[in-house]
C-alpha cells in the first residue's frame, strides 16, 4: 500500500508505475482504493462508475478496471456536498459531516472490506493506494482508505513524501510519529518523491530519516515532466491555462468551475499538430481554432457562470467567425436551446437558455446514465445524469453499435456528444481536423495515443526501478508472505 504524507504527493502515479513493474516481471497486480475523491471517474465494462486514476492504474496492470478497484468514489458537487457513488451505483448526496459521522460506518467498512477480498482472490499482488495524509488523527476512527485498511488487508505500506513542497523531514516524520504503535508496525519503507538537484547530496537527508524513523528510505525519485500519466486532480489544469500560439492548430477548453473529466483531453496534449491550453477568459479563445466545452458536475451552474463572464457570447462569436466548437456531456447539454432542472437535481434553478448552437434541448435526471459504448470511430464511454432531445429532424454525431444514436451533428465545425474518451481515438480526431488541412503540415500524421499511453507506462517503470529499490520491495512482499 502506498500512503502519503499528504494530497497531490504522487501516490496514484507511483501505484501505476509499481502496477506495470509487476505486469513486467510476470505477474498479475491489481490497483485497490477504498475511497477516493474526484470529479474524474470512469465507466467500467459493466457500465459502473470508478476513480479515473484507478481505471489508469488498472490500464498499466494489463487488465480491465473494476469497481472493486475503487468502491467508494465521492464526487464533489460543492464546497460542503458530495455524491456518494458505493460499489459503482449512486446512492445519494451526502455533506462531508454526514458522510464522516459514526453511524452507519459499519456499513460502508464491510463494503470495501467485501470488495478488496473480492479482488486479492483474483489477482496477487493488489497494489493499494490510500488517500490524502495517512496521519488524519481526527479521523481515525471513521477512516476506510488509509491504515485501518492496511491492518486489514494485511498491508505492507510504503509512505510517500513529496519533497518539493518543503518540509520532508517534518512531514515523513509527523506522519509516521502520529500513528499507532499498531499502525506504524505496517510501515516497511519510504519513497522520497518529486525531487529536484543533485540525488547525491540529500544522501545524509536519507541517513537522517532513516535514523528519526527507524524505516529504510527505498529510493528518492526525481521530478519529471517527460513521462505523462493521466493526473488524478484537476488543480494542475491552472498551470495549463495560457494563450493560443500560431505554430499549431490552436484548440481551446473552457476551463469550468465544476470541470469533470478533463483526462478527455490528455491525448490533444500530445497530438503534435494541435496546441492545447485552457481558457477561463473570453480573450482567451479569440485566436482559438477549436473551442470545447467539457463535462461538468453541475451543467447549469456553470453555464450560468459562463453567461455572466462572457465566455458565453465570446463561444457563439468564435463560431460565427468559423471556429469548430464541440460539447463533450455537460458541455453538449449547454450547447443546446436550453437545460432544465424541473427536480432540482443540480440546484435551485430550474430552467436556463443554452448557447443555442445546437437544436437540442436537455432535462436534467435522477438516474445516471454510465456505459461503456463503441462507435464508428471506436470507444468511449457514458456518465452523466439527464436526457438530450433534439427539436428539430435528428442528425447524430454517432451511431453506437447497440444501435442506438448519439450527440448531434449541425456541420463539421458544430457538434456535441455524450460520449467521453471520443478523443483518444485517432479517427475522431482526424475528422475534427479535416477542415483545418490546409493549416496543418504537409508531413503531419496521425497520433497513435494508444501506443503512446503504452510506451509512457514502460518510462514510468524504468524511472522506478531506476531509482528505487524495488528488490527491497519485492523483499519486504516476500518477507511478510
């Protein structure tokens, strides 16, 4: 089990990483996050939803995600609320004082004690990941994820630290200090992470946490920028956010308040003939080629907002002016003549214009729509909570293989779709291309993203073992066995 000292410490990489090292070496891991807090999620091929960082580090394990992966996912839809998905199903809203309060914690205890024996009968070893500080000591009691679940998996766990934020030695320290004599038993070694400089002069750092902590340090892994796995958070997306560029098609996503999904747009990062940034202003999107709307927890919200910035007004000029705009889910939904909310499922506002781009109208619903779905330009999948009808003669943008239809189409410089991941295939993006040929390069060519999430996960591995004892880890698996 890998643990952090805190959030955002490179836990959920080092997961993926350590996954795809023990696929390599011959044997069938599995990633394991009790609970998990994020707007990114995935559906399963069942048609469940799971923690898109799980789905990732399934992908560098070889095999097909699962909800018993993740079966608590929280979805925030405010500052104090969140939806509350067990085992890959809704089962209600709940605030962050209800969710953590005593009762009824049994239950949800016994869920994901259920689901990671589920898992470990399946696959061996399972690579478990815990959230946020393992040294929450108000929350011990009522903790699912961190090392409550290591005591009862058995865990070896390996704690994370992330040195570029400052404040190592305090943080390794505090952590491992403020556990339990029963906890701390469970800790075997730690993982120094994000560092920069020269490795050799923070060998007598190593020494002296190894004396404070009486844990071997199993490796320091320098910060890189060259490797690129999905992230788990979108807080990186704010240092994403800059201005067009005219060496390349200049594609542009409307950075929302309530933004889900945003690993939609990971393969664009990388398609050498596409400049991607994202654009909160409506200056921001005036040089835009492409403008895309993404997903969104709270549709009307946000198309609220985007009205009253004027981000709204400037997504219907740039289409005038022959700009390409896509809606992807919540993003689809305000491309239309309006969206209403007559259960206030989302708030209190119950009815708002759209942007009118497209002849479609959308009711938000209780029940969520989560599916895996395969169409003409290859996969994706579904989750998102309303219906999209259209009000004038149909013409979808896909044509799924259960038969049914999906999106709309107005021309090849005007659409919206449900279906998340349409991007990651290669011929989607070309049609999304097409009519900026004679922009792009003679010599550009398609993007294999595929190949290139592949090759990535391999860099990963090569990292780690290239700085971290993973000997010493297979020791410590072998010792505890």
């Amino acid at each position: 089990m890998f643990v952090g000292t805190g959030s955002d410490v490179g836990k959920s990489v080092i997961a993926a990483g350590f996954c795809r090292i023990f696929r390599q070496d011959g044997y069938s891991p599995a990633p394991f996050k009790a609970q998990n807090m994020s707007l990114n999620s995935y559906a399963t091929p069942e048609g469940l939803e799971i923690g898109r960082a799980q789905a990732v580090q399934a992908e560098a394990a070889g095999i097909p995600c699962h909800t018993d992966m993740n079966p608590i996912l929280l979805k925030p839809q405010s500052d104090h609320t969140s939806q509350v998905v067990l085992n890959g199903k809704p089962v209600g809203n709940q605030s962050a004082g209800s969710y953590f309060r005593h009762e009824g914690r049994e239950y949800l205890r016994q869920a994901v004690h259920e689901a990671f024996d589920r898992l470990a009968s399946q696959y061996n070893p399972i690579v478990m990941e815990g959230a946020g500080s393992i040294s929450e000591i108000n929350l011990r009691k009522v903790d699912l994820v961190n090392m409550p679940m290591a005591i009862y998996a058995g865990a070896d766990v390996i704690l994370v630290a992330d040195i570029d934020r400052g404040g190592v030695f305090a943080s390794v320290y505090g952590s491992i200090m403020l556990l339990t004599e029963e906890e701390r038993k469970h800790v075997k070694g730690i993982i120094i992470n994000k560092f920069r400089g020269d490795i050799q002069l923070f060998q007598e750092g190593i020494e002296i946490i190894e004396n404070l902590c009486h844990i071997p340090v199993l490796g320091v892994l320098p910060y890189f920028t060259d490797i690129h796995i999905e992230e788990e958070d979108s807080v990186s997306l704010e240092h994403k956010a800059h201005h067009a560029q005219g060496t390349s098609l200049n594609c542009a996503v409307v950075l929302l308040r309530h933004m889900s999904n945003f690993t939609d747009f990971d393969v664009l990062e990388q398609d050498p003939r596409i400049h991607l940034y994202y654009a909160s202003n409506p200056s921001d999107i005036e040089d835009a080629d492409i403008i895309i709307l993404p997903g969104s927890k709270s549709t009307i919200d946000d198309l609220y907002h985007l009205r009253r910035n004027g981000m709204a007004e400037a997504i219907i000029k740039a289409r005038r002016r022959g700009a390409t705009v896509l809606g992807i889910c919540g993003g689809y939904q305000m491309m239309g003549r309006e969206v209403c909310d007559p259960h206030h499922t989302e708030g209190d506002i119950e009815c708002i214009p759209g942007l009118g781009l497209l002849p479609v109208t959308t009711t938000i619903d209780g029940e969520k729509t989560t599916r895996q779905v395969t169409c003409e330009y290859g996969q994706g999948y579904e989750i998102h909570q309303g219906i999209t009808t259209p009000l004038e003669t149909p013409s979808p943008l896909l044509h799924l293989q259960d038969g049914t239809e999906d999106g709309y189409l107005v021309d090849d410089h005007c659409m919206g779709t449900y279906v998340h991941g349409i991007l990651d295939n290669t011929s989607f993006i070309d049609y999304l291309l097409k009519p900026f040929a004679d922009q792009l390069a003679k010599d550009s060519t398609p993007f294999d993203y595929h190949a290139f999430k592949e090759e990535q996960y391999n860099r990963l591995a090569d990292h780690i073992r290239q700085y971290v004892d993973v000997e010493k880890v297979y020791q410590i698996i072998s010792h505890h066995a």
